[in-house]
C-alpha cells in the first residue's frame, strides 16, 4: 500500500553475463537517497531519480542480454569481448 519504489533487480533484471546485479542495486539506494534529500517532494524525488538511472541501467540490461543471446545461440561469439568492455565502461563511470 501507498509509494513504492522498485531497486535492483526487481527494477531492472540482468542477465549475470556482466555481473552489475547486486551494483545497481547499490547504485539505485544511493541515487535514491540523494534525490531524496535534495528534492522538495518526494514526487520531484523519484522523477528526478529516474532521470538519472534509467539511460545507464537500460544500456547496461541490453548489454546483458545482447551478452547472452550471444551465448545462448552461439552466434556473434567475437562480439562478446567488445560488448564485455562497453558494459564495463559505463558501469565505471560515476553515477
């Protein structure tokens, strides 16, 4: 009942192919109380929460996944170290 908030993988599964699971989820608490503090309502809160996660969290989902249907298919096998390297990239730069 009443405002819930979706961290994580509840929010945002990946694929364990690059291993950013348990990170994000980091990340989300972190942003989230940032956003909490800063902000003058909670409703500017979560928007402003959401601007901030959703482009580095959806690219890192679909890095995952483009990571295991690689996999899965055995098929684009030599995109995986550059896929691998993009994931790790984004996941190093500062949230």
């Amino acid at each position: 009942r009443g405002r819930v908030v979706l961290l994580g993988d509840a929010a945002h599964t990946m694929t364990a192919h690059i291993a950013q699971g348990a990170a994000m989820a980091i990340e989300d608490a972190v942003v989230l109380t940032e956003e909490l503090k800063g902000q003058d309502s909670v409703a500017e809160a979560l928007a402003a929460y959401n601007e901030r996660r959703y482009e580095r969290v959806a690219t890192l989902v679909q890095l995952s996944q483009q990571i295991c249907e690689c996999e899965r298919t055995n098929v684009n096998t030599d995109k995986i170290p550059g896929l691998m390297m993009q994931a790790n990239k984004i996941a190093a730069e500062p949230i």
